[in-house]
C-alpha cells in the first residue's frame, strides 16, 4: 500500500508543479488591460451598473488572484449621479479560467460602499435598472449567463429616499454577505448594521431569486434581531402589480414604546406598552398589512382576533379582539384627576400629539376587565380615533353589580381637549359607583345613574371649570352616612336649645332617593333632590363648587310622625368631608321660652317698639324653662 500511495503521489505532484509554473507564466504574460475590460464588463453585464474608476488599480495572481479598482462610482439606467460609490472594490477571480487565460470573477467584495436608493412615485427607483439586469442574467438559457457567487459588503453606508412619503433613512456600518450560487436558484444575505443607533443583526433569504427579481412568486424567509425589536417572516414573496407577501409573521419587544420610539412611530399616551408580543398570518399588500388568527400580548394582557394597518399617507390601524381577562391600569396610571395628596384638580396639561397622527378603528371584548380599582365583568368596548377626535364607546359593561353603557370623546382643538360624555348606569352599587366616578364616599344602596357632560380645557382642573351638563340619580333601600337625621330630629324636637351634640355620626337610611343636578360654567345647581325614609325625609337645595369640590346648600329634614317636625340645615365644605349643622334660628323657634327673645332681638336691631304680650313669661320664669329644656 505504501509503494502504491507513493506512486499515486507522484503525478499529483508533478501536476501540481506544472499547475504553479503555468501560473507563474501567466502571471507574466497576462494582459492587464485585457483583465480590466473582462471584469469591468462582466460587472456590467451582471448588475447593469457602469464602472468609473477614479483612482489607482491594483492586480494580484500570487497568492491571491484579484483585481482592487479604487474610488469606483457605478451608476445605471441613464442616470447622472451614482447609484453606488465604493472605495475599493476587489473583483477575486477563478483560479482554473485564470490558467486557460479566461477571467472569471468568483465574488466581489466592496469596502465602504456609499449606497443611494431613490424611491420615486411611480414605484421605480435607481437601482431597477440592477434588478431588472440581475432576473434577466440569472435566467435559465440566458445569453452570456455570468454570476457572482457572493459579494460582500464592509463598512457600508445606505441612504434612503422615497419621493411619495419624503422619508429618508440612513444605514450605517453595514456588514453583509450577499450569496447566490450559481448551483441554486436560491439567494441569501446575513450580517448587521447601525439604525438609528441600535445594532441590528438581519437576514433574508429567497427560494427562487430570479422569481421574485422577475415579480414572480418565490419563499422568503426574513430576520431581524435588535435590543428594542426582534421580528421574523416566514411565507412568500411576489411582485406583480404591487409587493404582495403571504406568511407567518412574529414579533417581540420587551418595550413597544421603546420599539415605537426606535422606529419613529408615535408614542400613546405616557403610561403602558411595555412587553410585547404579536403572531399572526400576515396578508401584505402594497402598504397595508391583514393580520388574521392574531395572538397578541401586551403589558401581561392577552387576546385573539384580526387587525389591519395600513399606511397611506396617514396611517390607520384597524382590530377586533377578544380576550378573557384585561387590565388596563398601566394606560391610566399616569393620568390623574387630582393633584397628589391634595383636594385640588391636576392642573398638568394634557398631551394630545396622539390624537393628530394615527387612526384607529377597534372592538374589544373581554370577560373580565380591571381599571385602577373598578372590576368590571363582561365588557364590550369600541374605539374610534380619526382625525384628532378620539371616540369611546361601551355598548355595555357588568360594572359595580349593575350594568354601564355609554360614550366618551375628545376632539383636539390646539393644546385644548373639547370633551363630551354621556354615560347610564343601571341597577348599580351606589356607593362603589359614587366613590369612584365622583369621589361622594357618604352614599350606599342601589339604583340608576345618568350622566351628560360636556367640558373644555387644557388639563383636568380646566375642565372641571368649564363643565356644563345634567346628572340624576334615583336610589332606593339605602342610606346616607354622617347623620341619623331620625335621632337628631327627635332629640331637637324634645329640647331644641340642648346644645349642638354631634351631628356627624351615623346614618340616615332611605326607602327612596331622588337628585337632578344641572351643571353650567363647573357649578352644579340642584334642581330636585329628595330623600324619603321610613322615619324621616330630607329635601335639598343650593349648589356645588366642582372646581373647588364644595357645598353650598340648604335642606329640610322632617319626621314622618303627626307632629311633622320640621328642621331646616345647612351642608357645607369640602365634598369627602362635609359639615352638617341645623339652622340656629329654626332651632330657637322651637323653643316655646327663647323664642320671644328672638323676636325682642330683632325689634331692637330694626328699630320697632311694640309693647310686651301680657302673657309673656318673666324674666325669671323664661330662665326656668331654659333650664327645663
């Protein structure tokens, strides 16, 4: 075996050696310029692009065998300006063709290529000229049928214009290896480059290249890898009239409003959008996108359905999604009625810049829906921004026991929000409903609510200043708490003058409740409201502050017995924690032994002299029964 390996040897040898002198040889008596033409030609008619060589040129057979061109500008279609600039670009050539005096180029490599793409708007750019060029070459039967195995890229730099849109894009720094075999009908690039100051890692790759240069169906897969945004695309490409792609596409953030930020989408609002998630089968047709069997997740919440964008010239988002549970917290913690720790209305301007640049067209459903502390159960809700005017409607909601249905819109006007609300509430819990819609923590029982409001203002406490608008409520089997009117009418019935005790404890219960408020310039006016219990009834008039979150009103408490004793009151001061104190005249008149002082009191002030009664009681006797009652 070993005498027959050493005779294989031999003429391995021997043909290697005649294979290094015949390249010595050549490299002697090759024809430079003959070299030149040959790759500058088979460059032309591959990308379609001409070479103009401004600098120096280099030729290498040993080792290597190459030709390096510097300062090249390429440019095609009958353009002026270069589509390409490159500073060196190295043509390696084929080894065996080199030998028989044929120049063959096997891959190219361009070290800081400047790259300029212009989208005109009729869809063609600079570089058609290239793609039109490359599925003609590559075709099979083709004349002159040249290719390049691969060409790579280093330290490129990628500047992109779209005449429709007026957007421009710059890539930098960019590292790529571009494949297409000329074995395989296949092509792929892989490599990375910095956008908007992120590295990004990326690839592509089609089954049938020449299809889809042609337009013509052809698999493609896509992958791109960034710190704010991973997303992936498996399925088909074509081109016929318009870019069409059909496949499984996958996206992930661990921030959205990082990834909206990174790609200079709008930002909703200022609270949320964290994690996300998104798979779906994706329909791409020209700028719009058809995402059906959805299965999206954003800040820990999960639904299915459908959704489509599109971005002519405005971009427009459309979805119908259903989910078991929701929380929407995260999009509402950072927006607050009132000021941290205070009484007083935020006086924070509003952020409306997400109402001008996005439309939106959505139908939520979900079993369970959580806002801030309210638990909602089955819930339907519709949303519909256009144009600067946000729309929101519940077509009805399982809420505080009862059932909600209504409407919420804002149009922007400048820095101002124009708001209208209109709201009903059925059968609810009252004091859930009241303490968090209203902040009235002092009613309880069940019964209906409706709302229609309308307000503008730059922030939360200039709406309350503008609010115009009607309230009801009607109530029944529950009760108001600091007071037991019953007890205290009672009592002052018994000694009116017995001091003013401690009228906020307890609690008035109601078989019925009645309020109509009318709302004009932030005051809310009471146009009936009355309270009717088992033991007493309360009738209440006079207005509310809702800037300064006050009373300012005066009520009627009676008792349902054949005295009818009657007490009028007063209710002022902040709306968590109001004071509730009788009137003090009404209080002295009940008195059969202070009210002749009352009356001898105001004579004096006003001046009228009128004699005593006869039967009025003495001094000394009024004291007696002062302290008797």
């Amino acid at each position: 075996m070993a005498q027959g390996m050493k005779r294989l040897g031999t003429p391995i040898a021997a043909l290697l050696g005649l294979a290094l002198i015949a390249l010595i040889a050549t490299s002697w008596l090759i024809n430079r310029d003959a070299l030149r033409k040959a790759v500058e030609t088979q460059i032309r008619d591959v990308t379609g692009l001409e070479l103009s060589v401004a600098g120096s040129i280099d030729i290498s057979l040993l080792p290597a065998s190459y030709i390096s061109f510097h300062d090249v500008g390429l440019k095609g279609g009958g353009t002026s300006d270069p589509a390409l600039h490159v500073d060196v670009l190295t043509a390696n050539l084929r080894l065996l063709p080199l030998l028989l005096q044929r120049f063959e180029i096997a891959d190219l490599t361009l070290l800081r290529p400047r790259i300029h793409v212009s989208l005109k708007q009729d869809g063609e750019s600079n570089w058609t000229p290239f793609i039109q060029t490359i599925a003609r070459t590559m075709k099979p039967g083709a004349e002159n049928q040249v290719s390049f195995s691969e060409i790579r890229i280093q330290d490129g730099v990628l500047n992109y214009e779209d005449a429709t849109t007026h957007a421009a894009e710059k890539f930098e720094d960019i590292d790529l290896s571009l494949a297409w075999p000329s074995i395989s009908r296949s092509f792929a690039a892989t490599g990375q480059f910095d956008w908007r100051g992120e590295r990004v890692d990326g690839s592509i790759s089609f089954a049938d290249f020449v299809a889809a240069l042609s337009g013509d169906r052809s698999g493609l897969k896509a992958r791109i890898a960034s710190a704010p945004l991973k997303l992936a695309f498996d399925g088909s490409v074509a081109n016929r009239t318009s870019p069409m792609m059909e496949g499984t596409l996958t996206i992930d953030s661990p921030s959205l409003r990082n990834a909206l930020r990174w790609t200079g989408q709008p930002q909703p609002g200022s609270g949320g959008f964290g994690r996300f998630a998104l798979k779906a089968r994706a329909n791409v047709v020209g700028a719009s996108i058809a995402l059906t069997n959805v299965n999206v997740e954003l800040d820990g919440n999960t639904a299915e359905g459908v959704m489509t964008y599109a971005n002519n010239g405005r971009q427009t988002l459309q979805a119908t999604l259903a989910a078991d549970a929701l929380d929407f917290t995260p999009y509402i913690s950072t927006f607050r009625l009132l000021a941290s720790g205070a009484r007083d209305w935020n006086r924070q301007l509003f952020d409306l810049n997400g109402l001008s640049t996005t439309d939106l067209d959505m139908r939520l459903s979900a079993a369970r829906l959580t806002v801030g502390t309210s638990k909602l159960g089955r819930t339907a809700i519709g949303a519909n921004l256009r144009n600067g005017t946000l729309a929101l409607s519940v077509g009805e909601a399982q809420v505080y026991g009862g059932i909600a249905k209504g409407s919420f819109g804002i149009a922007r006007s400048d820095t101002v929000a124009d708001v209208k609300a209109q709201f009903q509430f059925t059968d609810v819990d009252l004091q859930a409903c009241a303490s968090e819609l209203f902040g009235l923590n002092k009613l309880s029982g069940r019964g209906n609510i409706n709302v229609s409001l309308l307000a503008s203002g730059s922030s939360p406490f200039g709406l309350v200043q503008s609010l115009d608008g009607t309230a009801t409520v009607t109530g029944h089997d529950g009760a108001i708490s600091g007071f037991n009117a019953e007890q205290l009418l009672k009592r002052l019935e018994r000694r009116p003058l017995s001091g003013g005790g401690n009228f906020r404890n307890g609690s008035t219960p109601y078989d019925t409740l009645t309020i109509a408020v009318k709302f004009s310039d932030g005051i809310a006016t009471a146009e009936d409201i009355r309270i009717e219990g088992p033991a007493a009834k309360i009738t209440l008039t006079g207005t509310a502050s809702v800037p300064t979150r006050e009373y300012d009103m005066k009520g009627v408490a009676s008792l349902n017995t054949t005295s009818g004793f009657q007490l009028p009151f007063m209710v002022q001061g902040p709306w968590d924690d109001p004071l509730i104190f009788p009137d003090p005249e009404s209080l002295i008149r009940q008195s059969p032994a202070a009210s002749p002082f009352l009356d001898l009191l105001k004579r004096r002030i006003t001046g009228e002299k009128h004699p005593a009664p006869t039967d009025s009681p003495t001094a000394e006797n009024a004291k007696e029964n002062a302290k008797s009652n």
